[in-house]
C-alpha cells in the first residue's frame, strides 16, 4: 500500500513539475513545409532528367500542384519525349494546370501527332477540359 502511494506521488510530483517547467517556454514559429519555388524548381530539373520514370513522375507532380512556372518543360516534354507515354503525362498535366498556352499545344498535338494514341488522347483531354469550363 505504501509502496503504490509512494509511486502514484511520484508519477504525480513528475508530471506536474514537466508541465510547469515547459509551461513558460514559446513555440518558436515554424517554417512553412515547402517553398513553392523550390519544388517548382526541383520538379522542373526533374522533367529533364534523364531518368523516364523522374521526367513523368515530376510532370505528374507539376500537374498536381497547378505549376505554371513548369508549363514551358512540359511543353517541351510533349513535343520532344521518345516515349508516347511520357507525352500523355505531360499532356494530362497541362491540361491540370490550365495555363492557355499549354492548354493551346495539347489542342495542337490532339490534331498534328504522329502517334495515333497521344492524338486521340490529347483530343480527348482538350474535349474534357473545354467541357469542364462550358459547365
């Protein structure tokens, strides 16, 4: 009994003297989790990496965070990737970010392309985005 007492008043006396001791410090501010300059950079040296799955991975990423600071990678990716899917990703986060220049080379490449798939799918995209803002 007196060994439970003893060891309840301890947990006690512990706990309180943490909580009063922090209790006067300030959180210092803390820095936001990323600079959008920095991944917008970051990601745009990714797009032209020489690894396939960074350059799509990176203009996928471009795409989801509305990057029109990496809309001229992507365009360059769109016309100048050997692979058909490494254009579609880059068509796709064209058409995410919505920039009107980008948006004006996948309508392009929906019309011009030589590889059938990448054609029919940047019309395709074209077709969405432009009923998305009809509606």
């Amino acid at each position: 009994m007196k060994r439970t007492l003893l060891v309840a008043l301890t947990l006690v006396l512990a706990v309180s003297l943490t909580t009063t001791a922090f209790a006067g410090t300030a959180k210092k501010e803390s820095k936001p989790a990323f600079q959008m300059e920095v991944v917008e950079a970051n990601l745009i040296a990714g797009v032209n990496s020489a690894n396939f799955g960074l350059r799509v991975s990176a203009a996928n990423m471009l795409g989801d965070l509305k990057s029109t600071g990496g809309v001229f990678a992507l365009m360059q990716m769109l016309r100048n990737e050997t692979d058909e899917r490494g254009r579609i990703v880059a068509a796709l986060a064209l058409i995410k970010i919505g920039d009107p220049v980008g948006i004006y080379a996948v309508k392009q490449t929906g019309r011009l392309d030589s590889n059938d798939r990448v054609r029919k799918l940047c019309a395709l995209f074209y077709q969405e985005y432009k009923a998305q803002e009809i509606s």
